[in-house]
C-alpha cells in the first residue's frame, strides 16, 4: 500500500483519517481540517488542527509546536495546582467529614478524581473504529508512568519511606489485574462475566484495604493502651522526646502569634473577599528563589480562577476555610463553570422551551441560593452544613 494522497480539489473526503493532512500541499491544509470530520473533536475548547494549520503560515509550523510544548507544560503546572490546593485538601475534608482513613480515601475517592479522565477518554477512543486499539495501550501506559516517572519524580524531590505491607498488597492486586488482561487479550475477545469480573477485582481491593485499615487501627489502639496502662503503674512521667515536642508547639505558637494584631480586628466583607481571591502570601513570596516566583507568575492567573470557581473546605483550619463572600460567589460560579466545561459547552447552551438556555435557569438558580446563604451567614463563623 503506498501512501494515501488526494486527488486535486477534493481535500474535504469523509472516509479520510486527520494525519492524511500532512500528504496534502500547504494550500490544502486548512479545507481539509475543517471539512473533514476526523479533524473535529468535541471534546475541548481549542480546536488545534485548526489553529495549527488555518491560522499558522506554513513555514511558521515549528513555532507552533514549540508554542503546543510550552502550552502543554503549563497544563501540567495546572494540573499539579488543582491536584495540590483544591483537590487534596476537598479530599481530606471528605475524608474526615465520613471517617475514613487516608488508605480508604486514597483507593476510593482519589482514585476515582485520578482515573475518571481515563474512562472518559477510553470510552472516546472505542466509540471510533480508527482508535480502538489506542484504548488498553493508553490505560496500561498511564499505569507505567504513574508507577515510574511519577513516583521517580516525587522520590527525587521529596524522599518518602513506603509501607511495605501496604505496598506489596497494591502491586499484587496490580499484578493480577494486568495478568487478567494479558490472558483477555491471548484469547481476543472478552465475556460479560470477565468484565464484571474486573469490577469485582477492584471491588475486592477496596474491601481488603477497608480491613487492613480496621486492623492496622485496631492493634495500635491496643498497643497504645498497654504502653498507658504500663506507664500508670511504673510511675513514668513523660520522656524527654514529648516534652520536647510539647515545648516545640508552644514555641511555634509563639512565633504564630507574633503576626496577630494585639487588639480584635474585623474585616469588612469587601477585604475578605480580596484577601480570600489573593493567592500570593508576602512573607512567603520574599524568601522564594526567582524560579519559583517566575512558576508563581505562572500560575497566579489560573489560580485566580480556580479560587473564584472552586470551592475549597480545609479541615486543617479552625474556620474550615470559610470565607463568606467567596464561598456565597461559589455557588454562583461552580455550577456555571460544571454546565459550561461538560461537552465544551454544549448541553449549556441549549434552550429549555426554545428560549432561555439552560445556563441562564443555572445562574438564577445560584443567585437565589447564594443571597440565601449571604443573608443567614456571618464572615466570623461558619454555618452547621458548611460542611456540605
């Protein structure tokens, strides 16, 4: 088979795969991309096909590129901003709000933020004949480099000590999951029980980490009550090492402190809002290196938007992170960005009766549920289902 070339005139064939556009002239390019379908994608706000070849001279395709590897490094910087300052801390509130612990957490909720991109670009990839076979490689690549590049990486800027029984549980139940594919895929084709069965792996991973975590719970409960009950009865006060940790909080309160203001201080509802949405720290920023402060450049106007969108519930803080402006403009916002970002905006742009977009029902939906909230709240304390 030689390589596929189009006649002359005719650039826009629905059978046509996208990649042809590089057998095409540079006159054709453009026509091609936009008529045919191959080329179109639902699935993002930035048509790159398009821009790449319509909007980008011929001879200026290597900047494009460059300009494709700079964007695509600062969707990763997104990425890790999201993951570290809004998923994480949503997680652990989650988390202790229904008492699980971090393992629990780990294999049911961060699992299903981490792989929940996967299942709908998998699905994406078999509803196309052409990519159907870029699915199992797709998932089993992102498995790789979660388990090498991403740990490697983590490893090398934060050490960590790993649990071992923990660990060595996980990679078997990985081992068996990727031995159950490699035998589905000797034999080419898959059953009904083999694919429930796979739910039911996971579902069984979930449950051993459920009892591991009980038990794990359970024996240093008793270990700590033997040590106490010992203690009592030989007279033991405490070791230097709690003392010395005792005496290291209070000292860090102290220097806590000293940032408090001496005299009780109110913000007004305008400053709570501008501090809340300020996400540069000045003590911070004036001991960061310049690289860390150009990444900061970087990511302050995502991050910006992310705070004005995304609400963020920290159990770590006496308030839980309430700040009542912000968190009144989230209910606003938050739904209008869900309806607006699901298939590109497509399903928020359609008219319920003909007339009003759904958009516009979500937005006074949120405005009559945030004056709610504003007007039986205080900036001082949170609500009893702040929790929500």
């Amino acid at each position: 088979m030689g390589s596929c070339q189009l006649p002359e005139g005719t650039p826009n064939r629905n059978g046509d795969e996208c990649d042809v556009v590089m057998n095409l002239s540079a006159s054709q390019r453009c026509e091609f991309v936009k008529n045919t379908p191959d080329c179109a994608s639902d699935e993002g706000f930035i048509k790159y096909p398009v821009v790449t070849f319509c909007l980008f001279p011929p001879n200026l395709l290597p900047l494009a590129i460059t300009l494709y590897v700079l964007w695509l490094f600062v969707l990763f910087l997104v990425l890790g901003l999201i993951a570290s300052d809004f998923f994480c801390p949503n997680l652990s509130a989650i988390s202790s709000t229904l008492r699980l612990t971090h393992n629990v957490a780990g294999v049911t909720f961060l699992a299903l933020g981490n792989g929940a991109p996967d299942v709908f670009s998998a699905m994406a990839a078999f509803s196309h004949p052409q990519t159907a076979g870029l699915a199992i490689g797709a998932l089993f690549g992102a498995g790789i480099f979660v388990t090498t590049v991403v740990a490697g990486s983590i490893a090398l800027v934060k050490p960590f000590t790993v649990a071992s029984r923990p660990f060595l549980r996980d990679v078997i139940f990985y081992m068996a999951a990727v031995f159950w594919t490699f035998i589905i895929l000797y034999k080419g084709h898959i059953s009904m029980g083999e694919a429930m069965g796979y739910l039911g792996l996971y579902i069984a991973y979930v449950l051993t980490v459920i009892v591991s975590a009980y038990i794990y719970n359970r024996q240093k409960h008793q270990l700590n009550g033997s040590a106490q009950t010992s203690g009592r009865e030989q007279g033991e006060i405490l070791p230097s090492d709690s003392y010395r940790e005792i005496q290291s909080a209070s000292m860090q309160a102290h220097d806590d402190g000293e940032y408090e203001p001496l005299l009780p201080y109110t913000q007004s509802t305008a400053q709570v809002f501008l501090n809340a949405i300020n996400p540069v720290d000045s003590r911070t920023w004036r001991r960061q290196h310049w690289s860390a402060k150009v990444l900061k450049v970087i990511k302050v106007p995502v991050e910006v938007l992310l705070l004005l969108t995304v609400p963020v519930v920290d159990a770590d803080k006496e308030d839980h992170n309430w700040k009542r402006p912000l968190n009144c403009l989230h209910i606003i916002t938050g739904p209008l960005v869900c309806v607006l970002s699901f298939q590109s905006g497509k399903y928020g742009l359609l008219l319920i009766e003909g007339e009003v977009p759904v958009w516009v029902l979500i937005l006074c939906i949120g405005v009559f549920l945030s004056g709610i909230v504003f007007f039986t709240t205080t900036n001082e304390r949170p609500p009893r289902y702040h929790f929500v």
